[in-house]
C-alpha cells in the first residue's frame, strides 16, 4: 500500500482539516475523520468514514482504526481558542496534550508508521525578526502554545520509540469564511453585520502584527508535509506561514476597502488580551525548499475570500 493512500484526519471537521479532505480527495486519497463537533461546523460529505468521536476515547480511536486502515494520521483535533484555553486551563491540556498522547498510542498500537501533527508558531519566543525552525528559540507564553510545544516533544518521542515519521507543522495565522473560533476576522464581521453605517469598530490591541494565509493553503501546506518522504529524517518541523505580516489596522484598512465602508476604530482595553505578541512573522524558505510549498494566495485575495465569501 503506498505511503500516502488512505489518511484519518483527528478534527476533520475543523476550517483546516474540512479543506484538507477535500484536497485530498481531488488526489484521489481516501480519508477518514474523527471529529467531536464541538468546534461547530458539520461533518465533512468528503470523507470516506466520519466518525463523531473524542480523541480522548481510546477505544473510538482504535475501533476507528481497525476499520479504516490507515497507512498515516494526520492529527488536528484540538482547542485552538486561545483565551478558552486561559479560562479551562485543565481542560485545554486535557484536549491537547492526553489527548495527543492517546492519537500516538493509537497509532503505535497499530502500526501506523506515519504522523503529522499540528503545532503552531505560538511556539516561538517572542521575537521581532522572522521566525524560523532551525535557528529561533521555542518559548511558549500561553496555555495553548505550551500545548503544542508539548506535542512536538511528544511527536519527537513517539518517532524514537517507534520509528515511524513525525512531522510537525508550525501553522500561522488561518484565515477563512467559515472559522468557527471566535478570532479577529469573525468578530469584525460580526461587529460589522450589526451596524450597517459608517461603522466604529471595538477592538483590543491595534498594533500587533500578524503571519496571515488562508485555510486553503495551510491545507495544501499541511499535505505537503504529510508526504515529505525523506526516511533518513524520523522528526521534523515546518513553518506553514506566508512570511509576510500585517498589523490589525491594516487588516481592517483592507476589509474597509473590500466592503467599501466607512470603518473607525475605537481601542477597547476590555478586548485586549492579556498576552498579546506584538509580532508573530514565519519566515517559509523550509517548507519551500524541503517540501516544495509555497502559500498561493496573496493578502488581498486571502482577505477577499474570507470577508466576501458567504
Ligand atoms: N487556525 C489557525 O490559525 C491555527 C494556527 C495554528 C495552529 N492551528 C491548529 O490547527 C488545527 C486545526 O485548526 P482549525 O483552525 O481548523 O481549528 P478548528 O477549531 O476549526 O478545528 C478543530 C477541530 O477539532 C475538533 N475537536 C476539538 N476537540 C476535540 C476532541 N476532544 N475530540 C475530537 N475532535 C475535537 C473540533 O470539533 C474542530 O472541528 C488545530 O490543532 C489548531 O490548534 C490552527
């Protein structure tokens, strides 16, 4: 069986992996999803088994797998919002980092040679020069970023104990129409859709600087480090980013533009988080050099497809 022919994908259902399944199914790979809906948007059509399950049931799991055969896994099930993940610190952990643990077991209990598991560039310390795999340090500053430098550790340990592939992906800024996490963009859409003229905007920090791409191209980013096939490397990482970063009020300037309204914006201390990166920039040269990816779509049409798209 080839090393990439039939993939469960942990989260599934979520604004990245729905748009990984259907990429994969354009490349004629069958995949199957385990997803507890609790991010809110459908079960994928695209998916060749979708079991609505918990990654913390390892019996679902294995079921799942004993029935699918997967020949790799790649795992995205996770609380991704991060002040849910300050207000239920336990619960985050749980999710993401046991639950993690449980996603490996299960696939070390079946042989599964290959994983894929997503991380985040909330890795990094905070830096304001280009971040990049092999030379910035990881400092995580939040519950959710400790969480995913936990999985890297956990991904890396599973590859030595078992020797099968780890990749992790670094993933920046996601941006679509359909996020269900209540982010920058879907809290000025909805800001928006409630004031209909010359629109005054309350947000937290303004200045704040941004890696953004759309969901499209993580998914195809992601693809591309599920099939890096270099066999002499158990565990690696990559950035999916774009390697350009805009700060809040240019992200606003731009959606302004696109709706053609009238937008102020008014500084609300009560929107500001409490830990607020004032950079957060990839540099993508690795996974262009390494996996051949690069993101396709500019700023702009990334912006578009987010604000106009229904
Ligand atoms: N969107 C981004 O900007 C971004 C940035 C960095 C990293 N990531 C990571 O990429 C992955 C996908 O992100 P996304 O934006 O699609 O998030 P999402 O919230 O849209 O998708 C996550 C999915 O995981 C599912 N899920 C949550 N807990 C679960 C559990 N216990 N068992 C089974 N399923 C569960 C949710 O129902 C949801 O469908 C996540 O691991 C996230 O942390 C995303």
């Amino acid at each position: 069986m080839s090393a990439f022919s039939r993939v469960l994908v942990t989260g599934g259902a979520g604004m990245i992996g729905r748009r990984v399944l259907t990429q994969l199914r354009e490349l004629g790979v069958e995949a199957a999803v385990l997803d507890n809906l609790s991010g809110g948007l459908p079960m994928p059509e695209t998916a060749a088994l979708a079991v609505c399950g918990d990654i913390r049931d390892s019996s679902a799991l294995d079921k799942l797998i004993r029935n699918f055969r997967p020949v790799a896994i790649l795992h995205l099930a996770a609380v991704h919002h991060i002040p849910t993940c300050e207000a239920q610190r336990a619960y985050c952990l749980d999710v993401n980092v046991t639950g993690t643990e449980n996603v490996l077991c299960a696939a070390e209990n079946n042989g599964i040679g290959r994983v894929a598991v997503a991380s985040s560039g909330a890795v990094y310390a905070w830096e304001n020069n280009e971040l990049s795999e092999d030379h910035s340090p990881l400092w995580p500053c939040d519950n959710y970023a400790l969480a995913k430098t936990c999985n890297e550790s956990q991904l890396r340990f599973w590859t030595q104990r078992t020797g099968g592939i780890g990749r992790a992906a670094r993933i920046f800024n996601t941006i679509a129409h359909d996020d269900p996490n209540a982010h920058l963009i879907p809290d000025i859409a909805a800001q928006l859709r409630n004031d209909t003229g010359a629109a005054i905007l309350r947000l937290g920090n303004l200045t704040s600087k941004r890696d953004y791409l759309h969901a499209d191209d993580t998914a195809s980013g992601l693809i591309a480090l599920l099939r890096d096939n270099r066999q002499t490397i158990a565990y690696d990482s990559f950035n999916i980013c774009s390697g350009i970063e805009r700060s809040v009020e240019e992200l606003v300037r731009g959606i302004a533009a696109l709706l053609g309204r009238e937008i102020r914006i008014e500084s609300d201390p009560s929107r500001q988080r409490k830990i607020d990166r004032p950079s957060q920039l990839g540099n993508p040269e690795k996974a262009r050099r390494q996996l051949g990816w690069t993101a396709r779509m500019a700023f702009d049409e990334a912006l578009s497809a987010t604000i106009l798209q229904k």
